[in-house]
C-alpha cells in the first residue's frame, strides 16, 4: 500500500479547522475543497488533512427526507464516490499537494459502510485508511463497519500514517504505525462535545509522547443541525510534538484560534530523530520494559506495609 523514496526532512503539514456548510450540489462542494486547499498550498503545506466525516457535508444537497436519515444518507453518498475521487486526485496533481480528505463513508455490501480516510499523492497514488474503532454512535447505527488492517504511506520518502478520530485514543495500534517507521501521524476527527475533543486531544498528545513522533489533527467545526452526525462540532485543528528538548513544553506546534481556517507548522524528522540521543525521557525506547513478564499485583495490607517501613 506503498512505496519509498529519499525526500527532505523537514515538512510543512496543515490541519483543517472546517465550518460544515451546505453545498447545494456536488459542484458546488468541489469548488469550496478547491478553495481550501489552494490556501493551504499557499501557506507552504506539503500535506493538508481535513476532517472526519467530510463527504457528510454532500448530504446537504439531497431531500430532507433523505439527509435526515444516517443510513439513507450513506446510500445516497455512494453514486458520487468517484466524483470524490477523482477531485482529490486532480487537486492533489494540480497544486504539487499530499491531501488527506477527511473521510467517506464507503458501502461494502449488505448495508454497512466502512469509514474511510482516503490519501492522494501528486504522482497520482491513491491509498486509504479505514477506521477501526467505533465510537457508541457508530455502533448504534447499525451501518458502520469496523476497518481491519494498518497502513502507511509515503511522503517525499518519510512514512506517515493515520488514526481516524477516536483510533488516535488506542495505544497499541499507533505503536504498531510507530513501529512500522511512522514518524507523522495524522488525525482526521470530528467531535460533537467538548468532553470528546479533550478525549481526542489527549489522546492525540499522549501518541506524541509515548512514539516521539509528530501527530496533526483535524477537525469539524460550527453547527450543521440538519445533519443527525454533523450536527454540533467542537475543537482546534492542533499539530503535535513530543515534549522534550528541541520541541515545546506543552507538545503544540500549532493551534487554531478563532476564525482561523488552518493550523500549520513544519515538522522536522531529522531534529525528531536527534532529539532521542538527549531525551529528558525516552517513552518510545522504554516502551518494551512494560512488555515484560507480568509483575506481581499485591494487596497493600498492614503486613506489606509494616515490612516497607522497616
């Protein structure tokens, strides 16, 4: 699902904050993703990520009856999945540009559908990422499959690779991108309560720690109440580092503010890579010692104790 070659180390990376609006029909969505997307190019990006549940915001254009409804929606979705397509790639060609397009909700059959990120590279590649966790939402409805293997892929010879949303709050599955060379990890979300984007966020914050890599997020913003999954959007599009020397305290490269469309920050693999021979700590190296054989759980009674403060 990829392929690598050499490349610069250091990357200029934008994450979307998107008002989900009301486009009337494809054509007029299209022009809003160009819109965007020429001024992440115009910011210097290498790579620009929008958000989770994007191709939702085509629902707009169909009957009420029909955008009210999750499943209805998703069905009405699949007719312009090549129409999606084949705007990313002509975007990601046309400005030199790595896109990551949030996600589209693909059927497989049977009425369930899987959450898709898709990426598009300039020289045409088309890859993608599925979610593999559901949150309670996805569950309830009864159409939303689970995705079932990892991939990465390649910019300008560096591996990158994503976490849809709430995959970012699982350790073990980031580890495996981590240790398959991932060194920027990106993050399409999309979060209706603020106690779901501090969930994101920490989660986001503590894969950065624990993998000494970059993380770049994403999200959905404003209010779209016609929508039963887009209906009320919280948090800052935000671009991770470790907290160690070299990088800031409290991990943030970047953060939206306001009204602010994009957070953008270049993120470098060689001070990532330096950085680790004068660690403050070294999560990521020391990550096997908690692997090891289980150590004893003990009730902490009177005993114990005595025996500790002797």
């Amino acid at each position: 699902m990829a392929f690598e070659a050499g490349g610069e180390a250091v990357m200029r990376v934008a994450v979307a904050k998107y008002p989900i609006g009301m486009p009337r029909d494809f054509d007029e969505f299209a022009r809003r993703q160009a819109d965007w997307l020429a001024e992440a190019k115009a910011r210097g990006a290498r790579i620009a990520v929008l958000p989770e549940y994007l191709s939702l915001e085509l629902a707009a254009g169909f009957a009420p009856a029909v955008r009210d409804d999750l499943a209805a929606s998703l069905a009405a979705l699949q007719p312009l999945r090549r129409a999606w397509c084949a705007l990313y790639r002509r975007l990601a060609r046309e400005l030199d540009l790595y896109i990551v397009p949030g996600t589209f909700l693909l059927a497989t059959g049977s009425g369930r559908y899987r959450n898709r990120t898709d990426w598009f590279a300039p020289d045409g590649f088309h890859g993608w990422q599925d979610k593999l966790q559901l949150t309670g939402y996805e569950k309830a409805s009864g159409v939303v499959e689970p995705g079932d293997a990892l991939y990465w892929f390649d910019c300008d010879g560096h591996r990158v690779g994503i976490a849809v949303c709430y995959d970012v709050e699982f350790p073990l599955p980031v580890r495996a991108q981590y240790e398959a060379g991932v060194r920027l990890l990106l993050v399409p979300s999309c979060t209706d309560t603020a106690a779901g984007a501090t969930r994101v966020r920490v989660g986001c914050l503590a894969r950065a720690l624990e993998n000494r890599f970059f993380v770049a997020q994403a999200v959905t913003a404003g209010e779209a109440l016609w929508s039963p999954a887009l209906d009320v959007n919280t948090g800052e599009a935000t671009l991770y580092a470790p907290m160690d020397h070299g990088f800031p305290a409290d991990g943030l490269l970047a953060v939206t503010e306001a009204g602010q469309r994009w957070a953008c920050s270049d993120v470098d693999i060689d001070a990532l890579e330096c950085s680790r021979e004068h660690a403050q700590v070294a999560n990521d190296r020391d990550w096997p010692a908690q692997l090891a054989s289980p150590l004893p759980m003990l009730a902490a009674d009177g005993a114990v104790a005595d025996t500790a403060e002797a």
